[in-house]
C-alpha cells in the first residue's frame, strides 16, 4: 500500500522550516534579491537548526536524516526565498551530503564539523566555459606529482563559489580517458594557484552568488581526493538523483509560495463590483495551478522515496522526471501569478515577479529540461531483456 503521510518527525520538521522561513527569512528575500548579497544571517540560523548538515552524522554536527527530509527543507525555504534555499541547500546536498556518501573518514572528520556548523562554505565545482549538458567533456587537470596533485583549468556558474572557503573540484586525473579518468579533489580557499574569477549578475537567485573558479598550478595533497582516484563519473552520477530531487521540491516551494500570493490577492482584490476570485477566468488559472503544483509535489517525494530504494535506472528515470516537470510548473505558476495580479504582478510591490524570473533557472540548471527528457527517453527505450 502506498502512503503519502509525512511521519511526525518529519511534520515537526517541517512546521519548524516553515516558521523560521516566514519570520526570519522572508523579511529579508526583498533586499537579498534587490543587493545580490549572500544571506548570511539567515545562513548561521539554518546551521543551528541542523539544516545545512540535514544529512550528515550527529557526530560531525548534523542531523542524521535523509533525502525526504532534505526535500521538506527545500520546499519550505524556496516557498519564500530561492536564493536562501539555493545556498543552504547547495551545502547540504552536493557538498555535505557527496562527503558523507564518498569520503573517507579523515575527510569528513576534517571538513564536515566546520561545513555543518556553518563556519565554513562549500561548493561544487562540475560546469566549465566548455563542458556544460556535456559535463563529461570536463578539461581541467590534475596532474600527479610525488604526493599530490598540480591543477590547471577554471569552472565556471559555480554556485557558492565567490563565497566558498572549500571546493569540490571534479578533476580529469588521466588524460588517457576520453570520457572517464576523472577525480573529485577537494581543495581549500585560500590556496596557492587558487582564486575566484567573475561573480556573474543573473536575471534570478540574485542572492546565492554564482562565479567563476580559477586554478593555475594548484598543488593540492594526494590524501584530498573523495571517492578514489578515477572515480569521479561514479561519485558524479551517485548525486545527480538527489540533486534533481531537491531542485525539484525547490521549485515545488516556489510555485506554492506564488499561489499563496496570488489566491490571497484574488480573494481581496475587487474589479467590477466583486472580488476577481469570483471570476471564472481567475478560478480557472487558480484550480490549474493547484492541480499542477500538487502532482509535482508527489512526484518529488515518491523520487525522494524511490532514490532510496529503487534500482538506479528507475531511480534516475523518476528524479530527472520530477524535476523536468516541477521545474517547468514553477515556471508556469509564476507566470500565471503574474497574469492574476496584473500591473502589481510585474512591480516589486509583490514577491510574484522576483518569483517568475527565480523559476527559469529550475528549467536549466542542475540539467536542462532537454537533458532530463533525452536521459528518461534513453532509460525507456534500453533494451533490458538480456537477450
């Protein structure tokens, strides 16, 4: 029997996520965007609560949970603000979470108690100027020298990156493999032969920063890389499900954040004698955004579940297809809160507008919505017969 209960630790968790977003977070979301600032107030508190380590083991500072939970987070944060969910669960996801599943013990005993608590910030740094969709195409070395590693090359739309005080760094470690012979090195900031280039003004998430790294003969310690050395397409692709489900429930948060708004202004909104809720026009655009934002929230939380417990085909298939749909529903929803909200939908009287332009991001980044489409295509058509 399926059920969809959240259990009463995760109903905790969530009505916890909820107040703090709304009193903490959501005052700040207007001039976070307006100044393309790092929320860093807001970042020390979801530290306390245990939300950047949301993942990790209690005794390195974290809360021992999992992804489910990690979803709650994210679609809570994201109903207010984008840019903080993008920050904090950027650390929780593909920093912690990638240590806590790959790393050794030394590792994670040396970066995971400061990453939790929040005194320091962590990226992940996969994308570069020519490997994009094709992340694979990856060019930046890591040569082997006695005892460590010499890097040379930049990664480019690194979330977190201008801010970072540690990098994940997918790295290629032997040049003879076209499509493989790569490693996830970590290194620290600062480092010699390490320093950030461009931070990028984007049209949304203005507050979680996004630049460029650079490494130019780089020595990085041979004891530094997660998950063994040539191993990094195995360390990759074991997070890319639950960086598409979180993304998903991300853009899940957004969409119900624009709904609120905009049920909220159609009910006291009054054109023509009465309220604009009662126009079918409206009720329509309301029931279909309802309607849409609810089966995406399904489908993020049975990936959630199914990342747990599926084969890895079938894992990949329903995250990429959660998060190709919520994504595209976000962006829908907001467009449609917009609409119902007229002249105030396109002023930054109301949060609808930071909201519709947040939401394009969900449809590129994390793997485009073309991306997730040809990976679901390809896992549908594998012959799998055996024959």
């Amino acid at each position: 029997m399926l059920d969809f209960a959240l259990t009463p630790e995760q109903r905790l968790l969530q009505a916890t996520v909820r107040a703090f977003a709304q009193k903490e977070i959501a005052p700040l979301a207007y001039e976070i965007d307006r100044d393309e600032r790092f929320p860093r107030e807001s970042w020390q508190r979801a530290a306390e609560l245990g939300l950047l380590g949301i993942t990790a083991p209690e005794e390195y500072g974290g809360s021992g949970l999992g992804l489910v939970e990690m979803a709650l987070v994210s679609e809570e944060l994201s109903r207010v603000c984008v840019s903080t969910s993008a920050t904090v669960l950027h650390q929780a996801c593909l920093v912690i979470d990638n240590l806590v599943r790959n790393a050794a013990p030394a590792l994670q005993q040396k970066y995971l108690p400061d990453l939790c608590s929040g005194k320091k910030i962590g990226c992940l740094a996969m994308t570069e100027p020519e490997a994009g969709s094709d992340v694979l195409a990856m060019a930046l070395r890591a040569e082997k020298r006695s005892g460590h590693y010499l890097l040379n090359g930049s990664k480019i739309f690194i979330t977190n990156g201008p801010v970072a005080d540690v990098a994940l760094v997918y790295s290629r470690t032997d040049l003879a493999q076209r499509r493989g012979g790569i490693s996830l090195i970590v290194v620290d900031y600062p480092s010699p032969g390490f320093r950030k280039g461009r931070t990028f003004e984007k049209m949304g998430w203005r507050g979680s920063p996004t630049g460029e790294l650079v490494f130019e003969d780089c020595q990085v310690p041979r004891e530094q890389v997660v998950g063994g050395e040539n191993q990094g397409v195995d360390v990759l692709m074991s997070g890319l499900n639950s960086e598409r489900v979180v993304m998903g429930a991300s853009a899940v948060g957004l969409a119900q954040g624009a709904f609120d708004i905009s049920l909220n202004y159609a009910r006291e909104r009054h054109q023509f004698g009465r309220a604009i809720s009662q126009f079918q026009m409206v009720q329509e655009k309301l029931a279909n955004m309802f309607i849409e934002i609810h089966a995406a929230r399904l489908m993020v939380y049975q990936a959630a579940c199914q990342c747990a417990q599926a084969d890895l085909a079938e894992a990949t298939m329903i995250a990429s297809a959660c998060k190709v749909y919520s994504s595209e529903v976000a962006m829908r929803v907001t467009i449609s809160a917009v609409q119902i909200l007229g002249g105030y939908g396109y002023t930054k009287d109301f949060p609808v507008e930071r909201f519709m332009r947040d939401a394009k991001l969900f449809e590129i980044g994390g793997g485009t919505s073309e991306i997730q489409r040809r990976i679901i295509a390809r896992e549908l058509v594998q012959d799998r017969s055996g024959g």
